[in-house]
C-alpha cells in the first residue's frame, strides 16, 4: 500500500521514518549517511516492522490454508450426511425378518397381537419406544429388548416386571401377583400342580394339586416373592395400576425393607390392617410387627432374641425398644 502524500499544511514525516513504503526493501535498509552509528548495538526499528509485517502475512496465509480445510472437512461431512440419509432411507436394512421372542407370561403371539410395526420399518428408523408402549398393553411387561442383525433381522424380546409379593384374598380365593413398582400385575391360578419338593411345574406333569393358599404360597416360592396373607376382602386389584391399600402397601414396606437373609425365614406376612401386620417364620414363631416403621431395629431385636433365647413362640416388636415375647417352658 503507497504512503498518502501529505496534505498543505501538515508536517512531513523525517526521512527513514517512514512506515508504509511502496517496496518492501525499503523497511530493511537504511543509508548510511542518514545517520552515524553510535557505539550502542540497537534494533533496527524499520527492520522490526518488516519482520513484523513478514509474520502477519504468513499468519494471514495460514489462516486462509486453515479455513480452505475446515471448508473442504465440512464439504466431505456434508456428502457424508447426504449418503447416510438416502442409505436409511432406502430399502437395504428394510427389517424383512421380525423374530418376536416369547416369556413365561407372554407368548409370541400375544406380542404380536399388540407390536404395531410401520409397512417398511428399516433397522436404523425402528422406533423402540413405539414397540415398548405397545407391548406395555400387557401388564407383566415393563420394558422391551430390541435387538438389530443386519441387514434385515429384528429381534424382539419383552421383560416381564420382577414379583416381589403375591396377595392371597381369600374372599375371591385368588393370588394376585405384584411387581417391583408396587404395581398389581395379574391374578394368577390357585390351583398349581407341584413335585414332591413342592415347586411348582408348569408343563403339567406335576405329582401333586395344590389349591388355595397352599397353591399362593407355592406360587410365591416359585417367584422368589413374598406370601402377603388375610387381604382385607375391600381390596380390590385392578391389572396394571398401582397398589392403594395402606395395609399392602406397608406389608410391601417390609417385603423391601427386611434384609434377604430374614426373609429367607419368612413364610407369610398378614396384612390385615396397618397397625396389625405380623410375621409367621418358617420355624412356626409369630412376630407381631406393627407399622412399617424401625423395620430394621425390629428385624434386629428378632433376631437377636432367636439367637439367644430358647423356645421362643412369639415376638411382640411393635415398639422395638419396648419388646416383649414368649417362650415354651423348658423342662
């Protein structure tokens, strides 16, 4: 850029001080008559800008090389973006061969009855969500697996809720099933064919029938779940909607709160109401438990009073700090 002529009037610069020369060489020298050197080392000031100037072009080039990357990178992403959206889109991974698994309380062909799959449903726009909300039509489902082989397998497989208590009402002579999230599940059959250990069979094939509460609690052991018993008859379960009663609700408390090693040597918990809800122990001891509050400092009071007292048929923990039991007379 060519230094401005100086306007009338206005002071003209001294020379070898000027700053915008028209050719470059003129920043990197100096005659030698303009001045006479002193004695001192010094930097040439008119050389520093040069050099100056030199860097910022370089920088000014670099950053152009950079951009004209950054731009070919996002040309290239672009392309990229193009072809995926038509690879998805087309029929390639078009899921041809939908495999629906079964489980224990939902056949395949009941999750086929209620999986609504979109005509041309390809592996990558499949939505599992869609296909989890479906399948929940079915209480014992709480999620969905769904699985992609490609190019055209889908695999779907639902999860049954966990149980974790069957209520026995006796009234209706029927074992309603409850899952982990305090939901009712389903009514399952009072009579169960089981083997001579008592566990249940399902091929039926089993070597006995029980029916009532004997087939419940042979339920319940099937499940890995807890037998809630003497139900209040006003209860009524409703599939798929959350439990209500106070009095289930808190045997449920004791169902979770109860460490597994005590539950182990729980056979039922009576639910009658709230404040009556006891424990009958595998051993035939009756723990009168109360509300479900200090579930912990009771199991531990029980605990240690069969640990150390012998003969022990009863155990009152209501008010843990206050406990009081019985036991045989020992001869």
């Amino acid at each position: 850029m060519a230094t401005p002529k100086p306007s009338t009037g206005t002071k003209a610069p001294r020379p070898g001080r000027t700053l915008g020369a028209s050719k470059p060489r003129s920043l990197t020298s100096v005659p030698a008559t303009a001045k006479k050197p002193s004695g001192k080392k010094g930097v040439n000031p008119l050389s520093s800008l040069g050099a100056m100037a030199n860097k910022t072009s370089d920088a000014a080039s670099l950053v152009t090389g950079k951009g004209k990357i950054a731009g070919g990178v996002l040309a290239v992403l672009a392309v990229l973006v193009v072809v995926a959206v038509v690879v998805i889109n087309s029929g390639l991974f078009t899921a041809t061969d939908i495999q629906i698994q079964g489980s224990e309380h939902v056949t395949k062909h009941d999750a086929i009855q209620l999986i609504d799959l979109p005509e041309g449903t390809s592996l990558f726009n499949v939505d599992p969500d869609q296909i989890t909300e479906d399948l929940k039509q079915n209480p014992w489902v709480s999620g969905v697996d769904v699985q992609r082989q490609f190019p055209h397998t889908l695999i779907i497989t639902p999860m049954e809720r966990k149980v974790i208590a069957i209520a026995y009402i006796s009234s209706d002579d029927l074992a309603w099933a409850i899952g982990d999230d305090d939901t009712w599940i389903a009514p399952l059959s009072t009579s169960v064919e089981v083997d001579d250990q008592g566990n249940v069979i399902t091929t039926g094939q089993g070597s006995n029938t029980l029916t009532g509460i004997d087939a419940a609690l042979a339920l319940a052991k099937h499940y890995g779940a807890v037998l809630l018993t003497d139900v209040s008859a006003d209860v009524a379960p409703v599939s798929g909607q959350a439990v209500s009663s106070k009095a289930v609700k808190a045997g449920l408390d004791y169902v979770r709160g109860f460490s597994s090693e005590f539950l182990g040597q729980v056979k039922d918990i009576s639910t009658p109401s709230v404040e009556a809800i006891s424990a009958n122990l595998n051993n035939g001891i009756e723990v009168s438990l109360g509300d479900s509050n200090d579930i912990v400092k009771k199991e531990r009071v029980v605990t240690k009073l069969l640990s150390q007292v012998e003969g022990v048929t009863y155990i009152n923990v209501r008010s843990p700090g206050n406990y009081t039991f019985r036991n045989a007379p020992t001869s």
